[in-house]
C-alpha cells in the first residue's frame, strides 16, 4: 500500500517495499540462523517482540487445538520473519513498525457491536474470547503488494460471530473499524489517511467457513504488530481487506467503503479478490515473492481458496468487478 503524503502517494511497489530493507531483513536472519531451512519459532525470538503476548491476559488459553481442514501445501513463514514485516499504517507507512505498535494498549479493549442487530451490545475482549470457539488454522496471506507469507492463525470462524451478533434481515454488509487515537498511533496523525481504518464485506462471505476473526498466531496471543487483540484473515482476498485491531463490527444495508477504496478506488476496492490474471493498475499480480525465502512463485486464483469461495461470486461476477 503506497501513500506517502498528498498529493503524491503514488509511489511503485518497489519503492514501497524497498529491496534493500528486505534484504538487510534476510541478512539478519541467516545472521541468526534463521533462513529459509528456519524453524516456526525457533526459541529465538527477541524478548522484546515476544512479552507482550507472554503477558496478554488471555494467554492462558494458547495454544488451542488446531483444525485440521486448513492444511497448507507448503512450509509456514517463521514468525521471527512475520513479526518484523508488518503493514499497520497506524504505526508508519512502512514494513518495520513492529516498535512504535508496541504503543497500541490492548486492554481495556472493547468491541461494540452494533447496526441491524437483534440487540446491539458492546462486549470486552476477554469476554469476547470466552465465548468463542477458538481453533488454530493455517492460512496463506497474499499482498497486493505481490508478497506473500503463510502463518498459524488462532482464532474463530466469523459465522460464529454472526451467531453472537444475531444480525437482522436488513444487514447485507459487515463493516469493520479499527481504533482511532492519535496519541496512541502516532501514524493517525498523518491527516491524508482517512482514519479509521474501516473494511468490509457481503454477508455471505462472512458466512463462508474460510472468514476467521484471529485473535492469536503462532501458539500464543496477537503480537500486537498483528493487529491485536483481534484482526480479521479472509485468505482468498488481498491482504488489506484484513483489518487489524477491530473496535467496531457493523451489521449494514450499505455496503462499506474501505480505507484504502477512498483514497484509490481504482486500485483497491470493494471485492479485491486475489485473481493473478486481473494486473494492479500500477503492476502485474501474476507472481508473488514469498517473505522469508524471497522466491517469486505463481500467484493462484483465490490465493488458492477457489474451490472454497468461487461460489460465492457466480451471481455478481457477472455484472460487477469482483477483483478489484
Ligand atoms: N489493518 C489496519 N488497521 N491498518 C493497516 O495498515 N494493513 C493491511 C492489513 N490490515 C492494515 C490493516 C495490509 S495492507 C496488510 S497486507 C495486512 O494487514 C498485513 O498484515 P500483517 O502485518 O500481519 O502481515
């Protein structure tokens, strides 16, 4: 995603995403004997990276048992490689924000749930997770940006949140919101981002089983780079329709216009379903690098989740662009 200021945030995908950074990443790591051949997590995660999530008062309830229908068919990226490349635009407009979002404070942290509901509610995390049925998935995770990583995701499927939520017949749309505190997010403060960051999507791809509300990776709570205390992983779409740390879920009959379809409609919409044939107005979708091995591999219709979701946009596939 490549905003610097206004009025030119149009920069390249290069340039958002710097080789150089990229490899000075890769240095470290086989400096640590982290490379491509590196284990999940190794024990060698920094102390700073790794205690928040040691001291997350849900912490407890990691890991939790893992589901077996989402396998994946190649190796997970370590996390020590996912936890230092992060987009969270709250923290800065680049991948190395794992330090200022060590700001975000996760608790108290409440969710308010409210729109075409039976009973709008706002409910605390804790209690949140209490509630749900949590599990472990392993998911692919593709960018816009062409990169790509897989990671354990621990969390809930989003229709038991429908279930919770108990929505109306007038909602059509889920709208996600992140928080809004510019003392806490010093990214906030750049005033051309149309904060918050709000995402959305049709009911019916809440619905589908792949739609996961995580709350945990790797075994333990969200590292809060991830979007803590819960962000959402809707695999078959690009990266940016996972919104991060959701303080606001809204049952709607409009459907939600997102962060970044405000500020370039063309090139990040409503749908933005991962498709290697449909280029980005500015660069090809065809291939993808993947984070910690820097290969670049085909990139897959619905990121690969085809057989999962195609279903879902028979319908609409033929009167609107659904990539995009
Ligand atoms: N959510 C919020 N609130 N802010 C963001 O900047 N970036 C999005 C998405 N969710 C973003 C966000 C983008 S562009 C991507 S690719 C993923 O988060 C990155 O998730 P990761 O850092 O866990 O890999």
């Amino acid at each position: 995603m490549h905003f610097q200021k206004k009025p030119d945030w149009h920069i390249g995908e290069a340039e958002a995403t710097p080789e150089e950074i990229f490899l000075n990443r890769r240095q470290i790591l086989m400096a640590m004997g982290i490379g491509a051949a590196g284990s999940l997590s190794g024990g060698l995660l920094l102390p700073s990276l790794s205690r928040a999530a040691q001291e997350d008062p849900s912490a407890s309830l990691y890991p939790v048992p893992r589901n077996e229908a989402y396998e994946l068919d190649r190796e997970l990226t370590p996390e020590e490689v996912n936890l230092r490349y992060n987009n969270f635009y709250e923290f800065g407009s680049h991948k190395e924000i794992h330090k200022a979002a060590q700001a975000l404070k996760t608790r108290p942290w409440e969710v308010r749930i409210d729109g075409a509901v039976e009973e709008e509610k706002t409910v605390a995390i804790d209690d949140l997770l209490k509630a749900m049925p949590l599990e472990e998935r392993l998911y692919r995770h593709r960018c816009v940006e062409a990169w790509s990583m897989t990671i354990p995701w621990s969390g809930f499927a989003m229709k038991a949140l429908l279930d919770y939520s108990q929505p109306t017949s007038k909602a059509k749309y889920v709208r996600f919101e992140t928080f809004h505190d510019k003392e806490m997010a010093s990214g906030q403060s750049q005033f051309w981002y149309p904060w918050p960051y709000v995402e959305g999507m049709t009911m019916e791809e809440a619905a589908n089983d792949l739609a996961f509300m995580v709350t945990g990776a790797y075994g333990k709570p969200l590292a809060k780079q991830f979007g803590a205390p819960l962000r959402l992983a809707l695999p078959w779409k690009y990266g940016f329709k996972s919104i991060k740390s959701i303080r606001r879920i809204t049952f709607t009959a409009e459907r939600p216009v997102s962060f970044w379809e405000q500020l370039a409609p063309t090139e990040y919409g409503f749908w933005a379903n991962v498709n290697p044939d449909v280029p980005h107005p500015r660069w090809s979708q065809a291939t993808e690098r993947v984070l910690h091995t820097g290969d670049r591999v085909p990139t897959l219709i619905y990121n690969g989740y085809g057989e999962q979701v195609a279903g879902l946009y028979d319908e609409i596939g033929k009167s609107e662009k659904i990539f995009y």
